[in-house]
C-alpha cells in the first residue's frame, strides 16, 4: 500500500515538473523545428536534381505543419492565460471606475469651494477698496 502511494505520489510530482517544463519545452520543440526548417529551405535552395527538391519540400511541408501546430498550442495556452488575466483585470477596472467616481465628486466639490474662495476674496477686495483698508 505504501510503495502504491509512493508511485501515485512520484507521477503526481512528474505531471508537476511537465507542467512546469512546459513553455520551456514547447520553445525548445518550436526552436528546433525553426532550425530544421531553415536547413531544409537550405537545402532545397543547394538541391539541384528535382527528384531532391521534390523530397526536401515535402520535408518542409512536415515540418511547416508541426510549426503550426506548436503554433496553435502556444496560442491556446494564451489564450486560457489572457482569459484568467481578464478576470483578474475586470475586478481592477471596477475598483478603477469606482476611483474615478469618487475621485470625480472631490473635483465637482475643489470647484464649488473654488468659486465660494473666488467670491470670498472679491468681497474683501471690494470692502478693502470701499474703507481704505491695507
């Protein structure tokens, strides 16, 4: 029961370390078949009997499809990481709203007393200029 534990225990562990190997591995797989392909583009461009072209290019079609593929992996990994980072985001552009709202009702309240302080200093200027006051 123990050892039982132990390998259920070892696979949980190895899942983890793929899942945590994973953007590496998937650019270490898309880098290599980046290379492979510029070498076959190589070759196809040296090749000089059509029989050679014709092998090489189904070769870069292989590996055209693979690069899609790591391709559309890379971007459906994205995609679920910007679908999280959008509820996460949400929740920050509500508390940002809410900030400007409030922060828009001090604004509204700074001009009000603005003009209140405008008004307050004309009456003193006026009644400094009426009574000779210095």
């Amino acid at each position: 029961m123990a050892s039982m534990k132990k390998s259920r225990q070892t696979k949980q562990v190895r899942k983890a370390n793929i899942a945590a190997d994973a953007p590496s591995a998937w650019q270490q797989t898309h880098d290599a078949f980046q290379s492979l392909k510029e070498q076959l583009t190589a070759a196809y461009e040296d090749a000089k009997a059509r029989a050679a072209q014709d092998s090489v290019a189904d070769a870069l079609d292989e590996v055209d499809a693979m690069l899609r593929i790591l391709n559309q992996e890379d971007m459906a990994s994205r995609t679920v990481d910007l679908s999280a980072a959008a509820d996460e985001t949400e929740e920050a552009v509500k508390k940002l709203e809410a900030l400007k709202q409030e922060l828009e009702g001090i604004a509204s309240r700074v001009a009000t007393v603005a003009k209140v302080i405008q008004g307050i200093d004309d009456a003193i200027a006026v009644a400094k200029a009426c009574f000779g006051i210095a």
